[in-house]
C-alpha cells in the first residue's frame, strides 16, 4: 500500500514538477509568477486535441503541433503584455499574468465550450506494469518517464549550451548581459517559450487521466505553484524535488488520512511555506544595481 | 593617429537631474586617456551614455565609434561594433564559474580559435582566474572579481576598452597588479579610456588626462603635465600647498583622496 501510494505520488508529482519549472523558468527571468501559466498549458493541450480529433492528424503530429503552438503562445503573450510595461512593478506584472490567464479561459471556453472532452493518447491508462509489490499504468509511467528525460535536458541546456548560460547569466545581471552583447529580449522570448512548452507537456500528459475542459488547469497550476514555492521559487532542482514531494505527501494524506482533503494539502504547503520559511519564496532573489 | 571615439557636447539627464552638462572626448588610437573626477562628478555616466545603457541618451550631442554614429543605439549593438566596457562594481555574473563568465564575454563571436586563444591569453595576464576556474564567480574576492570583469570584457575583443574605477576597494598592492596588467593591455593593441579616482596611479599609466567637475570638463592636459600642476596635486593628489590657485576659487574642497 505504501510502496503504491509512493509510486502514484510520484507519478503526479513528475507532472507538478513540470508545471513547477515552467513557472520558476519565467520567475528567475521576468520576476513574476506567471499565473497565466495553467492556461497556457490548457489552450495547447486543446490544440492538441483539435489537430487529433477535429483535422485527423496523427498524434505525433498534434503533439508537436500543440508544442509549437505552445512556443509561439509564450513568445506572443511575452511580447504583446509584458514587454510593453513600462517600469513595472512585481503587483502590476502579476495582474497582468492573471489578465492572461482570464483571457486565455475565456477564449478555450468560447471555443470549445463546457463539455468534457477525451484526449485520446496512444498510452493505456489502464493497463498496468508491476513494479515489484505495486503496480503502475503505462500512462503514469510514460509521464514519469517523459518527465524525467525533460528534465535531464533541461539540466543539459543549462549547463553546456552557450544559450543556456546566456539564459543564467541574463537573470543574474542584465546589465551585464548587454554589455556582453547577449540580447535581452530574445533570452526573453526563448524563455517564455520554453516554459510555455513544458507547461504544455504537462498538459497533454496530464488530460488523459483528467478530463479535458477549461478546468484542466486550475488545480495543477496551484499545484505545481505549491511546488515551485516550496522548492524555492528559484531553483529548478528545488522546484522539481518541490513536485515530486508534493505529489507524495499529497498521496499519503490522501491514502493514510482523508481523500476528500487530499487537495488542500497543497494550499496547506504554501501557508506553511510562507509562514515559517517566508524566505522561502524570494529566497534567492538577485538584488538588481541600477 | 586616428581618433577612435569621438563624443561631442554630451548631455544627459536621470529624469531631471542634469548629470552631463556638455562633455565633449576623444580617444586617439593607442592610448590611454583618463577622465578623473569627485565622487558624483558624472565619470560614470560618460560610459553609461556613450554605451548605451541610459535610455533616450544622451538628450543632445553626438557619439561617434571609428566614424560611425552610436548615440542611440543599443549596448548589445555597441559591444558587437567593438567597444567593450567594464562597468563600476565589477559586475560579474556571480552564479555563473569564472570559465562561465568569460565565455559569456566571448558570447559575440564565433572564431573558436580566436576565442581559445584569448582564454589562454587571459589565464597569463590573470593566473589566479585559471585556479578558481570552475568556481562561481560570487565567491571570488573583490580584486578577483575585478580581474575577472576585465578578463571578460577582453573576451568580447574590443577594439576600445572602457574602465570604470578598476581600483575600487582593492588594496594598495593589488590596484598596483592591476594597473600593471592595465597597461600590459594596451600594449596588446587596446585603446583604453579609464575613470579613477585615484588620479595618482591613472595619471602615472596614461597619456591624456581630464578633469571632470559637475557633469563638465575644466582641465585637459598631457597626463604628465597634469601630475605636475599645483591644483591637480592639491585638490587630487592629496598633496598640501600653500596658496590655492584663482581658477579653482569654487571647487568645494571634499573628501581628500588617496
Ligand atoms: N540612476 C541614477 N538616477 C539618478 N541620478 C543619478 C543616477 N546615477 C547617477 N546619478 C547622478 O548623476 C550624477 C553623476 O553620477 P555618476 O556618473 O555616477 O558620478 P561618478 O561616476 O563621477 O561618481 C550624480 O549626481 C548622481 O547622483
Ligand atoms: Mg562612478
């Protein structure tokens, strides 16, 4: 029962931790919490599910269609609203992210409306692999498994590609970085379009075991959010451990203690978070020069 | 010999403080000119303004980079032209190794021979850096560091060098090992324009010297000259005399420097 409980929580942890680097990838550059990122997420997943189901593609192709779509989202809404604000402050970029997250609701519910949809994914959710004395769908294990390579990757970009490190080097000192020729702006762009991307993965993996309407979101970008706060905010090794354990304790209390409470343990971990490690959020935090 | 930068009758504003009240430069090719100046006196902003980095500067006059216009244009624009900064502070990207950061100098180019050999180039004039190689550049000391911003900036492969206060909060014997590497540098073929405050060592080291009060230059001399004068002495070498001379009646005697 443990070992089970372990396992699923560590499946749906993998996808809070993606949900969870998607949004500290944008705090360490733009210095906001990007609470439009669920949405983000939910509108590619549905572009997936439109390219599968509506135009017949293949999944392959949806999938990378909606990756795509996630891209050009990211890079767009970057572009579009935040740029144009002019000396803005933490309060007025954080309304600006929940302006992204109504607009992008309002629009998926426009158009594909209230009903429940299945994205149909070429992995079972039913059929099941043991691992050892627990069992795991091919789904959950796909999704850690996707997760993980993604993570790996990341870790890679980071460390040994010249963009990557430009990336860093842009959230440590950008006036150091424009000194040095690097181009804001476009470190921007690749930002926003790379977390867009992961929260999209996310939501792809995660609407086959949910269901898909403009709801997908709402409770995984709290979730993951949860996460990245309690890894930190501003590292992405923190977030990732910050998804995988919210996924297990959240798992255990639902399995030891209450179901039905299950999902304020995430709520939980951001008040106690802030309340006895209220560093915890800014902790790392560059202090900028003007 | 050619005149590599040319700034004519700069002015720039911080909203509504008026930090540049008509400042006209130029650098020779192959040399080392100083600008010296109080605290406050507006050193710090030539280089701002003339890299770019202050937004709708320089509100009038014009800057030109070996015949080109650059008033306006971006530092990522400016850096790539050939003119490289090391900015007041050191500025390095603390989270990032030391091999980190000055690959980020290198960021601009793709001469990968070019670039290996400039590492090596760089690992002579500053030993020290090649040790702490792999650690992040937070943890190194502020002379460290130091070096470590000028190594970076080499690493862009300027044709013009700006310096802005290299001798800041370091020790007596290390702004002597700087200095050193300074001039070292423009033997290789750097042109450099330096702003001190300790005009005694920036004097020593450089061709031209200007004096700076206010956001305007009041004194432009051959910096040999300039060690020589009774009111450079007094007022910025610390050195007492007895009468002062009449132009320099309105300077407000502040803080004595080193
Ligand atoms: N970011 C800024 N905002 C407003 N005023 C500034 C700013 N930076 C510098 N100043 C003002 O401009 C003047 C020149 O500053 P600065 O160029 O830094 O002097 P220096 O480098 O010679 O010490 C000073 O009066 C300073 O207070
Ligand atoms: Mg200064």
């Amino acid at each position: 029962m443990f070992l089970q409980l372990l396992l699923s929580g560590i499946a749906f942890g993998s996808l809070y931790a993606l949900i969870a680097l998607a949004m500290v990838i944008i705090y360490k550059t733009s210095e906001v919490p990007n609470f439009g990122q669920g949405e983000m997420a939910m509108l590619s997943t549905f572009v997936a599910f439109m390219l599968l189901d509506t135009y017949g593609h293949s999944f392959f192709v949806s999938f990378l269609g909606a990756l795509v779509f996630a891209a050009l989202l990211g890079v767009f809404l970057e572009f579009v609203f935040l740029r144009r604000a002019k000396d803005p402050n933490i309060l007025s970029l954080i309304l600006i992210t929940l302006g992204f997250e109504m607009i992008l609701y309002g629009v998926a519910s426009w158009k594909w409306g209230a009903d429940q949809r299945d994205l149909s994914f070429p992995v079972s959710d039913f059929d099941l692999v043991n691992i050892g004395p627990a069992v795991i769908s091919y789904l959950n294990l796909a999704t850690l498994l996707v997760a993980l390579v993604l993570m790996v990757l990341l870790f890679l970009f980071f460390r040994y590609t010249k963009v990557g490190i430009a990336m860093k080097a842009t959230q440590q000192n950008p006036m150091a970085a424009r000194i040095n020729g690097i181009r804001v702006n476009r470190i921007l762009s690749v930002t926003w379009a790379m977390s867009s991307t992961i929260g999209a993965m996310a939501g792809m993996l995660l609407a086959p075991v949910a269901t898909l309407d403009p709801n997908l979101m709402l409770e995984p970008l709290l979730k993951g959010f949860a996460s990245a706060v309690l890894g930190g905010m501003t590292t992405l090794v923190g977030a990732a451990l910050g998804g995988y354990m919210l996924g297990i304790i959240e798992n255990l209390f639902g399995g030891y203690v209450s179901l039905e409470f299950k999902s304020i343990v995430a709520f939980g971990i951001i008040v106690l978070v802030l309340c006895f490690r209220p560093s915890g959020l800014f902790a790392k935090h560059y202090v900028r020069k003007v | 010999m050619a005149t590599l930068l040319e700034i004519k009758n700069i002015e720039t504003f911080y909203r509504l403080i008026y930090a540049l009240r008509g400042v006209s430069l130029s650098v020779e090719e192959n040399t080392i000119t100083a600008v010296l100046g109080n605290n406050g006196a507006g050193k710090s902003t030539i280089l701002k303004t003339v890299m770019g980095l202050l937004d709708d500067q320089p509100d009038k006059g014009t800057i030109e980079f070996m015949g080109r216009r650059i008033d306006g244009k971006d530092p990522e624009v400016i850096v790539r032209m050939g003119l490289s900064y090391v900015p007041e502070g050191r500025e390095v990207f603390d989270e990032l190794t030391v091999k980190e950061n000055l690959l980020m100098g290198a960021y601009i180019r793709r001469d990968r021979a070019g670039i290996k050999a400039d590492f090596e180039k760089i690992y002579v004039y500053f030993p020290i850096l090649k040790q702490r190689e792999s650690q992040w550049a937070g943890t190194l000391s502020g002379g460290e560091q130091q070096m470590l911003a000028i190594g970076r900036a080499l690493m862009n492969g300027p044709k013009l060098l700006f310096l802005d206060e290299p001798s800041l909060g370091l020790s007596p014997l290390l702004v002597k090992e700087i200095f050193k590497i300074i001039v070292e540098i423009s033997k290789r073929g750097v042109t450099l324009l330096l702003v001190e405050q300790n005009a005694r060592m920036a004097l020593s080291i450089s061709h031209v010297g200007l004096i700076l009060e206010n956001g305007r230059f009041v004194m432009k001399g051959k910096s040999s000259d300039l060690m020589q004068d009774k009111d450079v002495q007094e007022f910025y070498m610390g050195v007492r005399s007895e009468e002062s001379a009449k132009g320099f009646q309105r300077w407000k005697r502040k803080k004595r420097w080193r």
